[in-house]
C-alpha cells in the first residue's frame, strides 16, 4: 500500500509525541514507586554502588546511540523500535547539493559548524511514495531519521532529537528542556557572535533551578516573548537566505538510580541555506558555546 510523505509527516507526529510521553510516564511511575516504598537505610557503600549504576546506564545510552539505529537500539524516546532502511531515492534527497558545499565550503571549515538537510512533507503523490510502507512503526522510524536533527549529538536521526521539521514548520521535539528561537536581522551567519543584535537575549535566558521552574519557564515561552525588537518563540517558520538564532537548554533528571541523560546548554546560530521543490530544508549551522546542563535530583 503506497504512502505519501505528507502521511508519512502526520502520522509520524502523533506518535512521537505519544513515545515522549510513554517514556516520561515509565522514568516517573518508576521513580514514584520507589517514593511509595520508602527510603531503605543507606549501608556502607551505597553512594559508591549507586553511582556505578547510573555509570553503566549512561555508559549502556552512549552504546546505544554511536551509531544511528542499529538493531536493538532506542529511537525517539521508544527503547523497542527495529531499524528501517531508508528508500534509496528518500536518502538520495538528503545529499547536500554541489553549489551549498561550494557557496558555504569557508565557513564549514570553521571549527564547530556544520551542514544538514530535513526532508519536507512533499506533495500528495509524492513519487517515493510507492517505496514507503503502510506501517505505523515504520513511518514514525523514517520521519526520525530524514526530519529530526539533534545539535547536542551533532546528527541526523539521532535519539536525542533537538529539532524536527514538519507541516513547514521548524519545532522543538527535545524533551524536558526550553528551545528558544529568534530571526536575526543579519544574512552572514559567519559573522554572528553571542553579541550579534538578537543573541544577546539568548545568551543571557536564566536556566531554571528546579523542576517547577521547568514548567513556569515553559508557560512563559509558549505564547513567545518580544524584546528588543526581536520575537523569541519555541518554533519558527523557516526563510530562505534568513539566519537564526538558537538556545537549548536540555535538563536532566535523577532519582535513585533512574536518569534521564542528554543535559546541555547550547547556544547556536543556523541558516536557510536552500529550500528545493520538494520542500526539503539545507541548514548551515553553527555553535557559539556548549556547557552542561542542569541536573536536577528528585527526592524520595
């Protein structure tokens, strides 16, 4: 049965959202259950023992996550999803073209930038359409892969997505963090520094201290915040040719011995570099600062 990527893109939505929140469910019903037993008294070595496990769990999510899908490993927030080969002529389209590589060849030898493609919804009777599978688990997997991207991992389809590209529309889709974009008023992503008119908003966002603030934070974000001329929203409409700039603010979570991995701040600035007719955005990117994020430890 055919499947066109507009389809593709709506299903695959749904779906992510509700793998986001079967996994939260899962880190806190297991973290409520261990609240609901009490707190056991603390035996010579329990902190040393205790930090081991959380050391093999990240050491286990970094295992997972060298290569992108390989059988067994998690995809999105899901731990189960099988690996779906991408159709020859969908990977085709995320080749960078010749002229983006020629035009950007001087910036992308700079230190910390990079270049990207997500794939767009495409038309209704899209022609690779006859190549995509009917599957639910297969177009959620295949959105991931060509229309996610994560700046912490530096990759495509990564499990730590960051951003993702859908309906037009450039979104969040990192969990329990704030994602703040604005448009700059300059076109030289080169020359855009943490003090470039717009930034400066960005670098000075305070990060939340707890995880109510987390959730008050978000309030605020949601509707978007002018200031200064500019508006810092959670998504963006994406320009040709306009440059952007970018804030992430991932947190983590611990109780006991249950994590969520993936903290960072970043501060960023990317580019439109080209859109083709299949809607498909090419995205310059790059990295003003990189610290970690805050970690939260949750109490019994």
């Amino acid at each position: 049965m055919a499947v066109s990527l507009n389809r593709l893109r709506s299903g695959s939505i749904s779906a992510l959202g509700f793998n986001f929140l079967v996994a939260v469910g899962v880190f806190f019903l297991f973290s409520s259950l261990v609240a609901a037993q009490g707190s056991p008294p603390r035996t010579p070595g329990q902190d040393t023992a205790d930090k081991a496990e959380r050391d093999r769990q990240m050491s286990d999510y970094l295992r997972r996550t060298q290569g992108p899908f390989r059988p067994g490993d998690g995809l999105g927030w899901s731990y189960s999803r099988p690996p779906v080969p991408i159709p020859t002529a969908l990977k085709a389209r995320l080749e960078i073209s010749p002229d983006v590589k020629s035009d950007y060849a001087g910036f992308l030898k700079s230190r910390r930038t990079g270049v990207f493609k997500l794939l767009g919804d495409g038309p209704e009777k899209d022609s690779l359409a006859d190549e995509l599978v009917a599957a639910e688990e297969e177009r959620q997997a295949i959105f991931w892969q060509t229309s996610t991207f994560s700046f912490r991992e530096k990759e495509l389809g990564a499990w730590l997505g960051d951003i993702s590209y859908t309906k037009g529309k450039i979104i969040g889709t990192a969990a329990a963090s704030h994602l703040i974009f604005t448009q700059l008023e300059t076109e030289d992503i080169a020359s855009v520094t943490a003090e470039t008119p717009g930034m400066p908003f960005l670098a000075s966002f305070v990060r939340a201290k707890s995880f109510d603030e987390v959730v008050e934070i978000g309030k605020k974000l949601a509707p978007g915040i002018s200031d200064g001329g500019f508006r810092y929203t959670t998504s963006t409409w994406p320009r040709v040719g306009k440059v952007y700039g970018l804030r992430i603010v991932a947190y983590g979570f611990r109780r006991g011995i249950a994590l969520t991995p993936g903290e960072m701040d970043l501060l960023l600035a990317f580019k439109i570099a080209g859109q083709d007719e299949y809607g498909d955005l090419t995205i310059v990117w790059k990295e003003l600062h990189r610290k970690r994020g805050p970690v939260f430890v949750l109490k019994d």
